[in-house]
C-alpha cells in the first residue's frame, strides 16, 4: 500500500518537526482477526465527550514491527523530560514531523481565554478546552503532553526533525486553528495529535481520528483525506500491537478509526494529519494503564513505529 509519500507536501516554510498526535485507532480487519496485542495489555479531539460514531472501513494488517518485542526493556523509550540525539542516518533522517498535545495542562487556569471562538472553515469552534481526565484526576492534558515528549524522542533517534505545538512553555493554548497552522507552515511529512477520551465509563479501547472530505471557508481537505488515512491505518495497527488495548468498542464498528468533519485541527491542515484517542480516561481498566510510565512509553512506541512505518513503506 502507498504510504502518503506521493502527496504534494507544501514548501516547508521552516526546518522543523511538527508531528500532530491526533492519536487515532488503525483501521480493523473483518472482525479485527489480524489484532496482535502485546504481552501484558488490557483486552477527543477537543471534546472531552465521545467521538462521533464513524462508519466501518475496510481493514489493513498492522504495521510491521519495528522496535523491540513488546514488554521488553525499552531504555529508548524516554521518560518524556527531553529530546533525544538524532541520527543524521536514521530511517526518518530528513522528515519533519509534528506531534501535537492535546489541550494544555495551564488551560484549567485561562478558561476565558480558550472560551473565545475561531473560524475552523465550517463553523466557528471554542479555541481549546481544558479535556476531561480519569476519575482520581489524573488530566487528559498532563497524559498528552508526557507521551508527545516520549514519541518526539524516539522519532529524533530515527533521524526526524521534531516539533510540537507546546511543550509545556506556554499558559495556555495553542488555539485548534494555530495548531493546525503549525504543522501546516513547517510543511511536516506527518502530523499526530495526541488525545484521550472522555466517553461513558463503561466503553473502552481506542481510536483514530481521521479527517473528512470538507471544502468550505477557509477550510480544504481533498488533498489530505487519503494519505491522512494511511497515515492513520499505519498508527493504529502499530499502536495496538505495542500497547494491547483493542479498537474502541463504542464507535467505528470495531475498526479504530472514525472520521469527522467537526474538528478545526483536521478541517485547517493542509498536510497529513490524525488524531489519536488513545482510550477512555473514564473507564477504570483503560485509566490503570495511562498512569503507568511504562505504559506510556509502550503508547508513545506504537504512535513512533506507525509514523515511521507510514514514511518510509
């Protein structure tokens, strides 16, 4: 299958890394009968509600493996406290990519300032939303931001230039349209955002979001909507071979990947981009692993793999 690289990226307008981690679910086979999870795992966007049901897609085998053995000792991993050192002759070595935190752990302290509404091409949306975060408290924002820093390591050690939207050195924001902005004007191979979601306590897994045909406003994705896909199918049969956590069982028909038209970060690219669900913050057993450090760097190693795997078949 062709990886996106086909698509005709824009001029990069500057030499760095954005990789969006909307950190959407892979495409399922019929029945998900290719899922392999890993050794030891379980069985929004902006919204901290549930994603809109999508509709099933057709299936794809997971990405190939290319990192250790899941459960094994992962030192490359990180700890999510700092880059790593690239390799100028790593697989990734000239890629951009942009990785994206959802929300921003000083959003909680700045609501009038997210409140305000910006033009996402279709409607006008709030600029950001604070997330939702697990029953003992544990915010969807802080999760976000730990594992964007850990992908962004890995990636730096397969040779990507990596930038992400906020680091933590911001008190609020950025805004889903300048999100969007960010990847767009570093003209990135890859964009993920990273989310987790809010849905009813009882639902579980995860999935990915992928963009929707829109072309209204300011607001144009007919050039993204496939490789985008592609670049989703690859994140999330990596993700769920690492982590073990299955596609999630309350929306895409049991594939992992939903698609939507309401979101500005997706409706406002103009380069490849997902969003990753990584589960739901509100079911207990999906919540026992998103405060596991050691989790968190399988979760960071599966979205690394499916990126690299995404730029390089």
């Amino acid at each position: 299958m062709s990886n996106g690289n086909s698509f005709a990226r824009p001029r990069r307008a500057r030499r760095r890394a954005l990789i969006g981690l909307a950190v959407l679910g892979t495409a399922g086979v019929a029945g998900w009968l290719v899922w392999q999870p890993a050794a030891g795992g379980p069985g929004g966007d902006g919204s901290a509600g549930g994603a809109a049901a999508g509709r099933p897609h057709g299936g794809v085998s997971p990405a190939p493996p290319t990192g250790p053995a899941p459960g094994a000792p992962d030192p490359s991993a990180g700890d999510g406290s700092g880059s790593g050192t690239g390799d100028r002759d790593g697989p990734l070595a000239g890629r951009v990519v942009v990785i994206d935190p959802g929300h921003n752990p000083g959003n909680r302290e700045h609501t009038r300032e997210i409140a305000r509404t910006v033009d996402i091409g279709t409607h006008r949306k709030e600029c950001d939303t604070t997330g939702t975060a697990t029953d003992s408290g544990y915010a969807e924002a802080e999760f976000t931001l730990d594992v964007a820093r850990r992908i962004r390591t890995l990636l730096e050690q397969r040779g990507a230039e990596v930038v992400l939207t906020q680091d933590g050195d911001r008190p609020y924001g950025p805004c889903i349209d300048e999100r969007a902005e960010i990847g767009n004007e570093a003209g990135a191979d890859a964009v993920v955002s990273v989310h987790a979601d809010g849905a009813p306590a009882g639902a579980r897994g995860f999935h990915v979001i992928l963009p929707g045909r829109v072309r209204e406003g300011r607001a144009d994705t007919a050039a993204i909507t496939k490789p985008s896909r592609e670049l989703g199918e690859r994140v999330a049969g990596a993700y769920a071979r690492e982590t073990g956590f299955r596609p999630a069982d309350y929306l895409g028909g049991g594939t992992g990947l939903d698609v939507r038209s309401d979101l500005g970060g997706l409706n406002l690219s103009t380069v490849p981009k997902v969003f990753v669900e990584c589960g739901n913050m509100r079911n207990a057993r999906d919540a026992e692993q998103f405060t596991s450090a050691r989790w968190r760097g399988r979760a960071a190693r599966g979205i690394a793999d499916g990126v690299e795997s995404f730029l390089t078949t």
